[in-house]
C-alpha cells in the first residue's frame, strides 16, 4: 500500500490494518525461524508498512487533537 493510500484511510481502518500487518509480521517471523520462508525481504517490506501505518495514525491523532499530553 503506498503513503497516499494509507493517508486516505480512517483512523479506525488504519488499526485494522496494523493490527493485520502485526498478525502478518508473526507468521513471516515463525515461518522464517523454521526456515519455511521463501521470501525473506517480506520481512522488511512488513515492517516498512508497519512504520507508515504508524506514521498516518499518529499525524491523524495530531491534527485531531488527540495528542494526549494534556
């Protein structure tokens, strides 16, 4: 998913989609621990998607004020 996508998602869409990619990160890190992985760069392009998720979540909780240092 690119920035602007995730950007134009809602702050609940995007805890779904974190809490999604975390599930996904789980499986990629056991599958590589049993050395099943096919693939090991997923493991870096989920953590990447990780990063901007929670990126647009804390510019969102920002701008709606919603900073919680009150």
């Amino acid at each position: 998913m690119k920035n602007e996508e995730i950007k134009t998602l809602s702050l609940d869409q995007l805890n779904a989609r974190l809490k999604e990619l975390k599930n996904e990160l789980f499986n990629l890190r056991f599958s590589h621990a049993t050395r099943n992985l096919a693939n090991p760069l997923a493991l870096r392009t989920v953590k990447r998607e990780i990063a901007r998720v929670q990126t647009a979540i804390r510019e969102k909780q920002i701008m709606g004020g919603n900073d919680g240092n009150k």
